[in-house]
C-alpha cells in the first residue's frame, strides 16, 4: 500500500501515536447499546507499559482494556455491561462492544493517517476475527464497517475580541484552523465575525461557493437582511443563501464576545455531529 508521508500530530491522536511508536494495540469501539457516550469507531491506543493515547470510556473500563494486552491471537473481543462476561456495570446502562487488536496493520495506521491530513472520509471494514482491514463499505459477517471523517476544520474571519475567542477555543480543543485564503472543504465551517458587515462579503462570497458544511455570520436579524441584500445584489442566488447562518450561536442574543464564541462552536459541532452520525 503506497502513502505519503505523514506529518506531525497532536498528541491525542491513538493512530499517529501507533505509527510513531510500534509495538501497542488499537482498542476498537465497534458496538453500543444505551447512552454511552462513544460513537462506533472511536479508538484508544495503549502499550505494555501502561501509556494510553485517547479514551472509549470511564477509567475501569479503559484498565480492563489494558489488562487484556497479553492475550494471545490477533484481536480479542470485549464486551462491557450488559450482558458481558466482564462485572464492569456502566453507569449509563446499555452495553459497549470493544475489539482490541493487538498488531495492527503499520499500512493501514498510515492510510487513516493519510486520508486524515487530506481531509478525506475513509471507508474501511475491518475483520474482527483477524484485524486485517480493506477499502469496501459493506462488511462480511466478520467485519465492522468504519467510517473515519476527518475533523471539522475552522476558517475564522475577524480581527475583534470574538474572533480571537472562538479562534482561542478551537485551539484549545486542538482542531484545525483553515489560513484565510484556503478553500473549505466539506467538513470546513466558515465563520464571519465583524461588526463592520461590508468586510465579511468577500469571505461569504468565497464560501457559498465552496461545499462548506457551516457558514456563519455575526449580527442581528437587521445585519442578517442586509447582508442577504448584499449579496443577492452580487448575484448570489436564494438558494445558495439559505445556506448562510445568522444570527449565529445557540444563545441568542449574546453580546459577551466568550459568550458568542462559545455559542457558535457549540452550533458548529452540533452541526457536524450531525453531518457525520
């Protein structure tokens, strides 16, 4: 399997964590029942001498996970709460399905990676008897069907203090943030946040015409009528508008610049948990 080379990760990520250091296992998050709070597909790496990159759930869980490292075979099932062997009650209810592979393939760590840094969604089933993985999107009987998207990405617009605060939360939460000039892409959000609105056409103007999941602006309802002026006056059409959010955030109105950041980035994932379920 030929790959590029990946470049440098956050320390959070299990995938880059194996392929920059061999020799641990990838704990699989292949089923849930009730509320848990992990999606199918979410990953933890862990080696022999306790170190762990990423979580799938509470610490006892996790521990357990890394007490089954010593099992022979290339993946062992685990099953948590409900109906499993293992007396771990999860607070939530329900039950979650682990499979932990104990080799997994250095070729296939490099080809998520690979998509993950050209932002694209890769298809994988992944057999949990053996741990060898294929490009297919209908799984065999033994097989788990994994979708990886890669993470939403931010192009923030703005030079005043609400700006700097979603640009500083997004940080913090270590997802990528898109130069000005780039071309989002389908798991880009664009957000514009000025108080002079004039300054915000060029970039909205770049932004419907690209497959960005969020685009959003700062203002009031009479900001928001305005700028729909504007920009039909450009030739943007109605329904390439209604694809332009305002006013932004889930708390509205807001005028706390922390407040406003922290309202839109919650719309934002919001949106993208539900492009992405």
């Amino acid at each position: 399997m030929s790959i590029s080379t990946p470049i440098a990760a956050t320390g959070t990520c299990p995938v880059k964590s194996l392929l920059r250091r061999p020799g641990g296992a990838l704990a699989l998050l292949t089923g849930t029942q009730g509320g848990f709070p992990r999606r199918p597909g979410a990953m933890m790496a862990l080696w022999p001498d306790g170190q762990r990159v990423g979580r799938l759930g509470a610490g006892c869980i996790d521990g357990d996970i890394a007490a089954h490292l010593d099992r022979p075979g290339p993946v062992t099932r685990l099953t948590y709460g409900v109906g499993g062997p293992v007396d771990l009650p999860l607070p939530c209810g329900g039950s979650v399905d682990i499979a932990l592979i104990h080799r997994p393939d250095p070729d296939w760590l490099g080809a998520i990676w690979d998509d993950r840094i050209r932002r694209r969604s890769g298809q994988w089933c992944v057999n949990l008897q053996t741990g060898h993985p294929c490009r297919a999107e209908a799984p065999d009987a033994a097989d788990f069907a994994l979708t990886l998207p890669p993470p939403p990405a931010f192009q923030i617009h703005g030079e005043g203090d609400e700006a700097q605060a979603l640009t500083a939360l997004v940080a913090a939460l270590d997802m990528p943030i898109l130069g000005q000039e780039a071309r989002p892409d389908a798991y880009s959000a664009v957000v514009t946040l000025f108080h002079d609105h004039d300054r915000e056409l060029p970039a909205l103007t770049r932004a419907l015409q690209s497959p960005a999941f969020y685009i959003g602006a700062l203002g009031s309802q009479r900001a928001r009528a305005a700028r729909h002026a504007a920009l039909a006056q450009q030739g943007v059409d109605a329904q390439t508008l209604s694809r332009l959010r305002g006013p932004i955030g889930v708390v509205s109105p807001a005028r706390d610049p922390r407040l406003i950041a922290a309202s839109t980035l919650t719309e934002i994932l919001a949106a993208y948990e539900a492009l992405t379920a």
